[in-house]
C-alpha cells in the first residue's frame, strides 16, 4: 500500500518529534544525576531506563495526538479556544506519564512491585510534597509549547523554515539562485461568479491542499496564495534533479485529474490551470517587525509571472523559459515547443518561451504567433 506524501510527512514529523524528545529526556537524566545526586540518592540509571519508558509512551501518544489531531482542530478553532485545547491536553498527558514514570522509578528503585505500599507512599508524597513533580510539569510542558511552536511555524512558512528562522539564516539577506513556479487556476472570475464566494473559497482550499502531495513530493517551497494563485520555490541544484521543477507541474495535472469525479460532486466543474517556469538570483530575508516573513525579492519573480500571463495567449497550460528548460536534465522527456522571443511587459530584455506537454520530444523550428 502507497502512503501518501502527506502521511508520510506525518509520519516523520513523529519519528522528529520521538527522537528530540528521547535526546532532552536523556539530558534531563544527566543533570538531575548531576545535581541531585549530590544531596540525596538518586539512581541515574533507574531514572534514565523510567525517563526513556515516559518519553517513548509520551513522545507516540502526544506526538500522534499533535501530528493526526490537535493540528487540524487548531485550523478549525478560534485561536484562545485552540491554546486551550493544547494546554488541558498536554498538562492532563504529562501529568499522568509523570505519575506513572514515578511508579516505575520507586519500583525499580526500592526492588519492590509497583503496587507495594511504601512505592505507593513514596508517589504519593512526591506528587503532593515534592516540588519535583511541579518542575518536571513545568519542564515537558515547555518542551511541547516549542514543539507545537515549532510546527505551527512550519505550517505557515513551509518545511524546514522554523529551523532556518531558528539559525538566523535569513536574519541577513542572502543570495539564492532558485526556480519559480506561478500557478494558476483558468477562468478563476468567471468559476467565482457562478460558485458564490463560500463554494469557491471551498474550491480553493481543496485544490491548495490537494496539489500540496506533488509539491512536497518535488521538495518544493510553498512560498505563498494570492487569490486563486500559488507561488512554488526551489533551490535550484534541487529543482533541476530529475527536472523536479518540470514533472511537479505534470503531477499536479494528475492529481487534479483523479479527483475529477469528487470536484465535479462538490462545485460542479474540474479546474484547470496553467503556469510559468524561470529560475533566476534573488535575495532571501526576514521582514517585518509587528509581522515577520520570509520574503524573495528579485526580477525573476516578475518574469515568471509574466511568463504565466503568456500562457492565454498562446493557448497552452505551460511555459518555460528556454533558459530554464536548456538546464533541464529530462528535458528531452517532454515535448518541447519553442515560441517566439518576446519582451515581456515591462521588460527590456527579450525571454525565449516554450511549450511544454508530456510526451516524446519533437523539438519544432521557432513558430511565428
């Protein structure tokens, strides 16, 4: 059976979230041993076997509860309501791991079964009296605020930004060669017309989370929506393995075509699109001070949208530029259409197109349109 790339980003996201904490658990036991060890007795190795136990039962449990549950209801909750429902969540979880991990603990420690009444006396009192139970309370519940932090950071910028953010890479504007997609759905006034605003923002929000499988598959960055319109980046050495760029439009096509029927029952109508390709230098960096993002600024960003609007002219779903598709190690995959010089509106300098479709080259003389 075939997962899904969103299933297995899900899936990866535990395993994450499973290995950082078992490394902080074990970290914890290092310095409890450390500290506590000097003035009452204190087993590391009991305590490292009861904290791998706890965090191995915590890390599936909650990580699962995060990854395949709480995430998607926080989308669908007012945002206090959502905060809520993390916190009541994971304090009831911690606390019940961090009640069960002590009767490990006194067990393995006074060699006695869990259930003996002085390792049920030596839990209770530190739940009660002990103002361990309230640190490591305060600990993991830290520990999974940074987790669902760093998630949710994720969700919104795309894969692998938190980190980026978290290392100061773009604290300082840099520069990156990337390639740009726009893509964009056909007859998105007319569709919005006749669907009403509810059914077409509906529309939407299937077909951005529908192509999000392909996209990710590519290891392409979502950079960001406008209206009816998604802007996808790739670092350029990624985007032109295996022309990852190229075959990522063609597999948003099949997507989109599987689920023809289930488009056709919900508004009717299946969209279709079309998009421009270009590659080019831009400079990355964070801005904003009351709202931070990411932001690309460059000329290539413009070119690429340029090159997308010629799309309607020449009656095809793709163009690349010629600059782009002559990097393409598949290239020769495809059958390749070369169009015209033209320069693009606003542009000085001219830009080669070509069309392109899935099947084997028949690379044509330029055509005059």
């Amino acid at each position: 059976m075939m997962l899904s790339t969103n299933l297995k980003i899900k899936i990866k996201t535990v395993l994450i979230i499973l290995a950082g904490w078992l490394f902080l658990g074990a970290y914890i036991s290092v310095y409890n041993h450390l500290l506590i060890s000097a003035v009452k007795d204190y087993n590391f190795w009991n305590s490292l076997i009861t904290t791998t136990v706890a965090v191995l039962v915590a890390a599936l449990t909650g990580g699962n509860m995060i990854v395949f549950v709480l995430r998607k209801r926080f989308e669908q909750q007012p945002l206090g309501l959502g905060l809520i429902s993390y916190a009541a969540t994971f304090v009831l979880l911690i606390g019940a791991v961090t009640l069960a991990a002590s009767f490990l603990y006194n067990s393995l420690n006074m060699e006695l079964p869990f259930y003996h009444q002085d390792v049920v006396q030596d839990v209770k009192r530190f739940m009660l009296k002990d103002y361990g139970f309230l640190l490591n309370l305060m600990t993991w519940s830290t520990i999974v605020s940074f987790t669902v932090l760093a998630l949710h950071v994720n969700d919104n910028y795309g894969q692998g930004v938190f980190k980026n953010m978290l290392l100061g890479r773009y604290h300082q504007p840099k520069l990156e060669d990337r390639i740009f997609m726009f893509l964009d759905i056909n007859g998105s006034t007319t569709i919005a017309e006749a669907l009403g605003n509810v059914q077409y923002f509906k529309l939407l929000s299937k077909f951005f989370a529908d192509i999000s499988d392909p996209i990710v598959e590519s290891k392409g960055q979502i950079y960001q929506y406008v209206g009816d319109e998604v802007v996808v980046s790739w670092p350029l050495s990624e985007g032109l393995k295996d022309s990852k760029a190229l075959k990522c439009f063609f597999d948003i096509e099949d997507v989109v075509n599987a689920k023809s029927e289930k488009y056709e029952k919900l508004f009717g109508l299946t969209p279709t699109f079309k998009a421009g390709l270009h590659f080019g230098e831009v400079t990355i960096g964070e801005v904003g001070s009351i709202k931070k993002d990411i932001v690309f600024a460059g000329d290539v960003l413009n070119t690429t949208s340029r090159i997308q609007d010629q799309c309607s002219k020449y009656h095809v779903n793709l163009l690349v530029s010629k600059k782009l598709l002559d990097l393409m190690p598949g290239a020769s995959n495809y059958q390749t259409t070369k169009l015209e010089q033209i320069t693009l509106r606003g542009k000085q300098k001219q830009v080669t197109l070509c069309s392109v479709n899935r099947h084997e080259l028949t690379y044509e003389a330029p055509v005059s349109l």
